[in-house]
C-alpha cells in the first residue's frame, strides 16, 4: 500500500509543482510533454533499472493487487493521449481524468484485507510523548521546507525550459518530454534501484505503476482546470504517443505473461526509451 500510493505521491509532487506553475505562466504543454516523458521513463528505464540492480536481476509481479493495478496503470497512460486527440485538454477532460483517479483511489481502499497484513512485527519500543512530539514537529519542518524548495525550483525550471525552446528552436512540449520529464523520473528511479538493492523488489513496480497513475490523471487533471492544455506543435506528441502505446503494451506484456521482468526483457525496455530520445531529437531539433 506504502508503494501504490504514498510513495508514488511523493515522487508525483516535483511535477505536480512544475505543472501548477507551467500552467499559471500559461505555457501548460511544458507539463503534458514533462508527465508523457515521466510515464515513459517509468515503465521503460526506471523499471529496467530497477530489474539490474536486484540480486536475482528480475521483478515480481504475481500478487493479484500488481495485476489488476496493472491494468488501471495502461489505462490512465493512455487516456490523455486519447482525450488530446483534438489537440486540446479541456477542463472537462481534467475533470475526467480526476474522476479516473477517485476511481482508482477508491478501489484500492475498498477492501481492508489490504491493511492486515504487517510489514514489521517486531515489538517497537515505547517513546515519551514529549520526544514524539518533537519528532512530528522536526518531520513537519522538514516538509514544509521540502516544499518551500520544490515551488522555488518549479519556478526556475519552468523559466529555464521558455529559455531553453527559444534558444533551440523547439517547442516546449519537447522540452518536457526530454529534459524536464528525465529530472523529474529521477526519484523513481532512486527508488526502484535502492528498493531493489534491499531486496523489496515488490514495492518496485507499486511505486512506478502508482506515479504513473496519480500523474496522468489526478495531476493532468489538476494541470488542464488551472489552464487547458492546447497542442500547437504536434510533431513531439505523436512521436511521444507512439512510444508511450509500444511501452505500455511491451510493460503489460512483461508483468503479465511471466508475472516478473526479467534481465533481458528489462534490456529491451531501455532500447525502447533510447529509441524515443534519438527520434525525438532527430525530429524536434534543427541541428
């Protein structure tokens, strides 16, 4: 539960906050392109990173939980893709895809055995009321000044990526996809390679697969209300598009048949992502 849905919350925030300000500064295509690049990197790179770094260089997938947020995960990826057909994401859209996530959230607290089952049983030693306290209050401070941190930077990334698609010539759509979409999948894969390394890797696949979710439809969803989303180049996005639908079916494919990914198809996931950076560059960039 941690990993479907507080961990992915976590590594949804950077592109949460990026998309607010995208949107108020009226350049939202900066979060579509950062959010289409974010779920790519996900059931691409971050996971295959994940699979090599695991002792036994494979993920399960076999508890029944994975399977079916599996199909809400290919689900959510390619929703937007489809409501954006018309080169808009409207408000009405947004509000589609926040009830999407309303669903989601809803199934996935529905059945309390989900919440019986203990992570660590040991007996955890009483702390004083006074330490506890300061404890919350030291966490709480962190917090908000993690937050404080992530609106300051989403400031200067939106600034420096108008800055960057001037400069080079390309849309800024394009530079979500590529740059600011790469920086913002980083806690995923930290994530998934020190989850990996510590031998959990069944929380690997809950945290990507949650990101995914939560970012395109509760923070698309958000993103698109502030400010609908309208495509003016759709060169990048149909490439993107492309891409995202081969991931996604290869991603479901994997965790399906075998129930885990395994070394070689985890390979075979990074090619895809480096397939999609050389054509993207190769068609949005005038070298």
């Amino acid at each position: 539960m941690v990993a479907f849905f507080v961990m992915a919350f976590a590594a949804s925030l950077p592109n949460l906050f990026i998309g607010i300000t995208s949107a108020l500064k009226g350049i939202p295509q900066l979060s579509f392109g950062d959010i289409a690049g974010n779920n790519l990197i996900a059931m691409t790179l971050a996971v295959a990173l994940g699979v090599l770094a695991a002792k036994n260089r494979e993920i399960p997938a076999e508890s029944r939980m994975a399977q079916t947020t599996l199909v809400f995960t290919i689900a959510a990826a390619i929703l937007p893709l489809l409501l954006i057909r018309d080169n808009t994401l409207s408000r009405a859209d947004g509000l589609l895809l926040m009830a999407f996530f309303a669903f989601y959230v809803y199934w996935l607290f529905s059945k309390k055995e989900r919440f019986a089952k203990i992570y660590n049983d040991r007996q955890t030693r009483q702390i004083p009321i006074a330490k506890e306290l300061k404890l919350f209050f030291k966490d709480a401070g962190k917090l908000v000044l993690g937050i404080i941190f992530l609106i300051i930077s989403a400031q200067g990334i939106v600034v420096s990526a108008q800055f960057f698609a001037r400069s080079f010539n390309v849309s800024i759509i394009l530079i979500g996809l590529l740059i600011t979409s790469f920086g913002n999948a980083l806690p995923d894969i930290y994530f998934a390679i020190v989850s990996a390394r510590k031998g959990e890797t069944w929380m690997i696949l809950g945290g990507l697969m949650g990101a995914v979710i939560m970012l395109s439809t509760l923070v698309l969803g958000i993103v698109s209300l502030i400010h609908p989303i309208e495509i003016l180049d759709f060169t990048p996005l149909i490439i993107a598009r492309i891409f995202l639908i081969i991931s996604a079916l290869f991603f479901f494919f994997f965790v399906r048949t075998g129930r885990q990914i395994t070394k070689k198809e985890a390979l075979f996931l990074i090619l895809i992502y480096i397939a999609f950076v050389l054509v993207a560059l190769s068609q949005g960039v005038d070298f």
